[in-house]
C-alpha cells in the first residue's frame, strides 16, 4: 500500500523551521515554487513541505487553456497551515501533508487569486525565483503591485539542512538500493557489456527495488575525457573493449524523494595499466582523504582546502570536469543541498552530526582520461558512515 513515508508530525516541524527562517527574516508570507513533473533537481522545496510531486508528462507548452504545467506553488503564513497550490487534479489527498490543497489549469492564476484573497500587501519572500520563469514572474509582478516581493532563495533550503533520524533512515534505505544498482552498472561494463546494456540492467535493479532514476552518466575508452560518451542520453551503445577505462555515475532519489548520486571508475577486464591504476587509486585517495577529515564541527571550506592539495599531490589536471565541478562533494538530501569547496562555500559552514553529504572528485591525466568518484555517507559522532557500499577498487 502506497503511504506517506514521513508522519505528519514531522510536516509541521518543517512547516515551523521554515516559519522561524520567515520570521528572522521579517516575512508573514512567503510563496514558495517547485518543478516536478518528470524532473527532480527543483521540485524539493514543494515536495519537502507537503509530498506533493506533479504527474504531468514535463513542462508543457502553454494553451489558452492552461499555464505553467510542472509547476507547483506553496504559501507560507505565520499561525497558518501551508497552502498548497497544484498542477494536478485527482491526487490522492491521503498523500500530502497539509489539508489546504487546491489544484489549477494555471496554478500562476491561482496563487495570485489566494494572495489577493488574504490581502497580502508589503514585504512578502519569493522562494524560487532561481526556477520561476520570466515569463509567470512578470505575470506575478504585474498583478500584485501591493506587495514588494523580495527573493528569498533560502528560506526552505535552509530548514532542510537539519535532518531527522526518519530522513537518515530513508536516505539509508536508499543507499541500499542503488549500492545494489551501481554494483551491476559497474560489473557489467567491467565484463565489457555496452553502455546502454549495463545501464539497463543497473536500471532494472533500481526501479524493481523503488528507486527512481534522474541521470545515469557513463564513458569509457576514447572518450573516457568526457563526461558522458553520448551526452544526449548518457550512454551508447558503442563496444567497450578490454583494457578500456570505464566510469558512471548513477543519480536519482532513490527513496521517497531523496537523492543519491555514486560514481566510480575501473578499467574493462580488470586489468589496468600503471598509467590507469595511477588514476584511478589516485582519485580514490582524494576521495577517501576528505572523508577521513569529516567529523561533526569541521569547516565545509577546510574539506575543500584538503581536497585540493590532494588532487594536486596526485597530478590532477585542473581541466574538463575538474574545471567545471571545483568541489569535493556536497550535502545530500532532495538533490544537492550545498557544496563542499573552497572557494564555494561559506566561510562559517560547518557539518554537524547526522549530516548526511557526499565526497566526490574527479582527477585527470593527459592521455588517460578522466577518473571520477563518489561516495554518499552520513557524518556521524565518531566518524562516517558510507550509504554507498559498491566498491571503488575493482582489482
């Protein structure tokens, strides 16, 4: 039987930290928008206050019939139950959180309408401009000329960095699963199956287990540089051959919404070459050297700072997607929440127990390619403790 997978006790201690952040910040109200609808990386927000995940195919096109299809919207008042505003009839209203729910052709319409409703007026907080269209902000603006909306990105992202046992548990629940899933993506490339192949196996194990999958990212042998060897779908079909360095990253929210992303690299056939062994043991070092360093109370910049002499010890080349992710993991919850760098992170960030987060790096050689990894973990009062179980060295 399908349920909700958190109490609605632990709804309301949402709605209250989210409230406390409005509250500190001067706001009565805040609207705070979510995409779903077929993709995962926005719809956490929305998802996180009351479970709410939109069925429709994507963000479709808009009719004269209806707008803004994927998008949902929540509002925030003090002293009220969270209303939430959607982009689908019919759902079952034994799975969300809050009983003020309606749904709207144009849910844009109809936050407006309940805004003017409440004779909302002043200083009101805008969470999720980052992911709100232009198009629907200027709708927005246009017919609310009473209220000053301020962008308040952080106000839901900031609640969600205090996890409870019940989140660490599914996060747990869900390093299960997709350790089983990256076990048989990286098996079967190491056997010298093709991408998609092994990609669909791994799938397979994942989806039969209720995990749902967001991205699943492999390359190997010529095109091992790059991130993905068919960017469009994130695998080929193209042979791997013995001897072929292989990578993947298997992505998704694997358990009631929440993400977690492994990645690892071996060679096809188990038998590396020094050039390849260098690489590959080396990132696992950088990897393994950050996580040795997290403990409750340490600085998010100092795992950074570690993270980058290790990769200059093991003669990365600060290029490709070295270049592009200049980070060393990131906290884990409904997609990534912060990163872990030194340059990209705040200067008083610090982890605290029951932190769950990841430690990842990427490392390259000229003329061997691009080895990747990532372990999902939960900082715990002695130390860590790894969700991602599938292992980093294949020989």
């Amino acid at each position: 039987m399908v349920s909700m997978y958190f109490p609605k006790q632990e709804y309301e201690d949402r709605w209250r930290r989210a409230n406390e952040n409005m509250r500190k910040k001067g706001y009565d109200i805040a609207v705070v928008w979510g995409r779903s609808a077929g993709s995962f990386d926005r719809c956490g927000d929305v998802l996180y206050l009351t479970n709410f995940y939109s069925g429709h195919s994507a963000h479709e096109f808009d009719t004269p019939i209806w707008q803004a299809r994927s998008y949902a919207a929540v509002i925030l008042q003090q002293g009220q139950e969270p209303e939430l505003h959607m982009d689908e009839a019919g759902y079952p209203e034994d799975l969300l959180a809050t009983r003020r729910n309606r749904w709207h052709m144009d849910p844009i319409k109809g936050v407006i309408d309940a805004l003017k409703a409440r004779k909302a007026k002043g200083r009101v907080a805008m969470v999720g401009a980052d992911t709100l269209p232009m198009k629907y902000w200027r709708q927005i603006e246009k017919a609310t000329p009473e209220i000053e909306w301020v962008e308040e990105d952080r106000i839901v992202l900031d609640a969600r960095r205090k996890q409870s046992p019940r989140e660490l548990d599914c996060l747990r629940e869900g390093g299960e699963i997709v350790t089983r899933a990256t076990t048989v993506l990286m098996e079967n490339l190491i056997m010298g199956k093709t991408e998609a192949e092994s990609v669909g196996l791994a799938a397979a194990v994942a989806i039969k287990d209720g995990g749902s999958l967001a991205y699943i990212r492999c390359s190997h042998g010529d095109r091992a540089q790059y991130w993905s060897r068919d960017p469009l779908t994130g695998y080929s079909t193209d042979p791997v051959n013995q001897g072929d360095l292989v990578r993947a990253w298997f992505m998704g929210p694997m358990k009631a919404g929440y993400f977690l992303d492994p990645g690892r690299t071996t060679v096809c056939g188990r038998k590396p070459t020094n050039a390849q062994r260098a690489l590959v043991e080396g990132c696992v070092a950088i990897v393994e050297g950050v996580i040795a360093a997290m403990k409750p109370g340490v600085k998010v910049r100092e795992l950074g700072r570690i993270g980058r002499e290790l990769q200059k010890k093991h003669g990365g080349e600060i290029e490709g997607a070295a270049a592009q992710w200049p980070l060393f993991g990131h906290r884990q919850g409904m997609f990534w929440d912060s990163w872990i760098g030194d340059e990209i992170t705040e200067e008083d960030d610090v982890f605290e127990e029951g932190t769950a987060c990841s430690s990842e790096a990427f490392l390259i050689h000229e003329g061997v390619g691009l080895a990747g990894f990532e372990q999902n973990l939960i900082i715990t009062k002695t130390g860590v403790e790894i969700l991602t179980k599938t292992p980093m060295i294949f020989w």
